[in-house]
C-alpha cells in the first residue's frame, strides 16, 4: 500500500485505494469496471450497513435513475466472482434476505 493510506479502506484481505480506484484481493489488484468499482464503494462507505438495492442505486446511478432495480444484482454477481467471494459463504459482499447488501468488514 502506498504512503497515502487515508485514501484505503481496508476489510480483512480485501483493500479498496479510493482515489487510485484500486482494489485488491490478498495482494493481488483485482481489474473491476466503473460499475463494480462504485457499487463496492459505495458498500465501503457504509461498512455494516445493510443497503437496499435502492440506496444503492441511488448512491452509483443517482437519484433520478429509472430502470429495473435488479440490475445491481447482475453488478454485484460479477463484483463477488471478481473478488472469489463464494455467494454461499461470501468474505465480503453479504445479502441480507428481503433487506438489501452489506459489506462484512
């Protein structure tokens, strides 16, 4: 990690450089689109809290965004094979059934 730690957020082996738009996996980068990069942040900003697929939306796409709200699920499916978080027993990206996602920290 670089001098400039204020700009990581760091969750066990999962290290996010905010302003680089970085991530990391057990020191490996890990290659993520905008779209994957800022739902993850948008998670990091948050740690603990659980965020509906609304929130998260409104928090990467904005809040006049119109569309099907599912497709943060297809983000979040291609953000957790990125990261090798095992949807069964996922290190990072949890959901929280009926409520939303969060970022286990």
């Amino acid at each position: 990690m670089s001098s400039h730690a204020s700009t990581w957020r760091v969750f066990g082996s999962l290290a996010v450089d905010v302003d680089a738009r970085e991530v990391q996996v057990d020191g490996e980068l890990v290659a993520l689109t905008k779209l994957e990069f800022d739902v993850l942040l948008a998670l990091c900003a948050t740690p603990r809290v659980v965020l509906s697929r609304e929130e998260l939306i409104s928090r990467v796409w904005g809040p006049d965004w119109f569309g099907d709200e599912h497709v943060i699920d297809v983000h979040l499916s291609n953000l957790r094979r990125k990261l090798g978080d095992d949807p069964k027993q996922p290190r990072f990206v949890r959901t929280v059934r009926g409520v939303g996602f969060k970022l286990a920290a």
